[in-house]
C-alpha cells in the first residue's frame, strides 16, 4: 500500500467521521416543557433530545414563570410566546428570547391576557400573535422588532353554549390556529360546538381579523371541539373533539372545509367524557396521533390515506392524563407528556403503522402539560 493511498484512506475515515458526527449533531433537538407549578415559579424546564440515541439530558429552566401550560416559537425560532394561567385572576401572556447554543430562554416582556389563556400562536412572519381564552374569547397582539408583545390589539368573544352543562355552560375557545396559506384563522370553541373561520388581514391594525364568508361550521351537540390540524399539504385538516372523543377529517379547498369523515379517537370513558386532548401528524405525512385522558390515558394511532381519511392502526396506554405530546423533527419518537404523574414518556415510532413503543427512560418533571422542540445549534 502506497503512502499515497494511505493518506487518501486516512482522509477518507476522517470525513466519514465527520460526516457521522455532523449528522448525529443535526437530530439533537431542546426540549421545552411548560408545567402547571402549583405555587412555585419554575414553569419551563428545558432539555436536549437526541434522536439518534433517544436520550434526554437536563440543561436548564426558567424562573418567574408560572402555569406555563401552552407555548408557540416563531418560524425563525429566535423567540418563544407562552401563556401563563392564573386561577382566578386573569391571565398573562410572556415573551422569551431563545438562544440555541446554550438552550437558554430570556423573559423579553409580559402582557395581560383574559381568564384561563389555553393556546397560543404566532404568524409566519413573527409579527401578530393569537392567543385563545378559555374564559374569555381570542384576543390578538402584535409583536416587537424585538420579539416583545405589544398592547393588545383586538378582543373577540362568541355567544352560544352546549348541551353539557358541566363543560359548556358558555364559550370555551380552546385553540387558533392558522391556515397554510395564512389567510385564515381557525377557531375551535369547546363551549358552543362551533368550528369559527376569520379572515386574516394583517394589514389592518384595528381589527386583523373578521368573519369569513362561512363564519363557523356547526358540529354535533356536546362535541366539545378542542385542537384542529392540517395536514402538510394544505387539502386536509383534522378537528379533534374532547368530549365525544372524535375527529373530523375534512377537505379544505378555496379557503372552505367541507367534512369528509368522522371517525372515533377513543372508545373509552362516558358519554360526553371522553377526554381527548391534543393532535398532532408526523413529518412525513404518514400518521395521525391523538392523546386521550380520563379512562383512556392512551395514544391512538391512525394511518393517513392519500385521500386524507384515517384508518386507526392502534393505541398505546400511557402514564395518567396525556394532555399534550410532539414529535421529533425526524419523525422517529413521540414524547408524551403525563400530567397527573410527572413524566414524559418517549415512544419509538414504527415506521410501517405508526404503533408505538416506550424507550428509553421516562423524564420526571413536575406536572408537565406542553412540549415542543427546537433544532440545537
């Protein structure tokens, strides 16, 4: 063997290691975990994911922050918005700017919220935020150059109630969440089983958003609408209903949805006590995941037709009341965040039916309620 091609060898390894090194870089992910504090003010604990090993490390947390039960990061993933509950007294809602090489969130400002805010969103281009009141209705802010929240610009509340007097005695928003092409917003609101649709305007700065030409989609009675997603390629969104334990696939086409399927997300618990919490589809399209509580504390699984319609494939019990989880980046693990026992479970994600199966170790936290992940730098 030449010393030439020795050399050429040796180079040969390096970059291979290299290579390999860099990819194992690119599947490290922060973890953001929001939690309900019961009285202390540790709100977001962070850590790093590693989907090559699915492994979860320690790195930090917030102090000052209460209730941090829902949060949103900017497409630029330079800041992140939280909503912080406070029972019996309104509400907040807090900014933070995100540095991703040391993981490490930095309180930018604070704003106001109404009673019990439950979700969070931000525009793609980082400047107007929507926040949904359990209590109280949608209420939308603009942002800094900064990433700091302004005043409050726009204050809309629904009228109605449903038949489940427990739950549904008025308006309940639960979600908003943005149509793929921006133009729209979509409102769930568990209190009156109404699907609402706004038109998105950003360039009005009173009020950036009105009814559309269908104002709301009527759903069965005692439904309780909770999360809604759309699928990747902007023909299919997914309505998840908590009380009846549902979701209800439809087409949308021309900025109108048209319901194309209603299929159950769990069988378990009472009649108008199903539990179903969060929804989420993997990156590649593939599956549907919903997280159910009450009797159930399972996640069920559903393949994604190329229609759009789901066929469930499984469920996988889980640690008490799921009422959040996410998906790696890579599509590998579902992390399931358990309220009621303080962990966050990690699932591998079978690549052919998309069951589930826990690895690993369970992380302990404190009543964790909300997960979501950013690239590591």
């Amino acid at each position: 063997m030449t010393s030439q091609f020795k050399a050429m060898k040796q180079r040969l390894l390096f970059l291979l290691l290299l290579f390999a090194v860099s990819a194992a870089q690119s599947q490290v992910y922060y973890l953001l975990v929001g939690s309900y504090t019961q009285g202390n003010t540790d709100g977001i604990h962070i850590y790093k994911f590693s989907a090559q090993r699915a492994t979860t490390t320690f790195v930090g947390k917030t102090t000052g922050v209460e209730n941090a039960s829902f949060m949103a990061v900017s497409a630029n993933q330079k800041y992140v918005y939280v909503v912080n509950e406070h029972p019996g007294r309104p509400g907040e809602i807090s900014a933070f700017a995100f540095n991703k090489t040391k993981g490490e969130l930095k309180l930018l400002n604070k704003q106001p919220a109404g009673e019990s805010p439950c979700y969070i969103t931000v525009d793609s281009t980082g400047r107007f935020l929507m926040v949904a009141e359990y209590g109280s209705g949608i209420s939308v802010y603009r942002t800094g150059s900064d990433g700091s929240i302004r005043k409050k610009l726009q204050s809309i509340k629904h009228d109605g109630y449903g038949i489940v007097y427990e739950r549904q005695d008025k308006s309940h928003v639960h979600a908003v969440v943005f149509s793929p092409d921006q133009k729209y917003v979509f409102v769930p609101d568990l209190g009156n089983d109404r699907l609402y649709q706004y038109k998105f305007n950003p360039a009005d700065s009173i009020n950036p958003l009105t009814p559309a030409d269908v104002p709301y989609y009527a759903l069965t009675d005692g439904s309780g609408p909770r999360h809604f997603v759309f699928h990747p390629n902007g023909k299919t969104a997914y309505l998840l209903n908590e009380l009846i334990g549902e979701v209800v696939v439809y087409d949308y086409a021309n900025g109108q949805l048209k319901a194309i399927q209603t299929i159950a997300s769990t069988t378990e618990g009472g009649k108008y006590a199903k539990g179903s919490a969060d929804i989420h589809i993997s990156p590649n399209a593939k599956f549907l995941f919903t997280s159910n509580r009450g009797s159930a504390n399972e996640i069920g699984s559903f393949i994604i037709s190329k229609e759009g319609t789901l066929k469930q494939s499984g469920k996988q019990a889980v640690n008490d009341h799921p009422r959040n989880f996410t998906i790696d980046p890579t599509g590998k693990f579902l992390l399931a965040a358990s309220r009621d026992k303080n962990t966050i479970q990690v699932f591998a994600i079978n690549p052919n039916f998309g069951l589930l199966e826990e690895v690993g170790e369970q992380v302990k936290v404190e009543m964790p309620v909300f997960l979501t992940m950013i690239p590591a730098k």
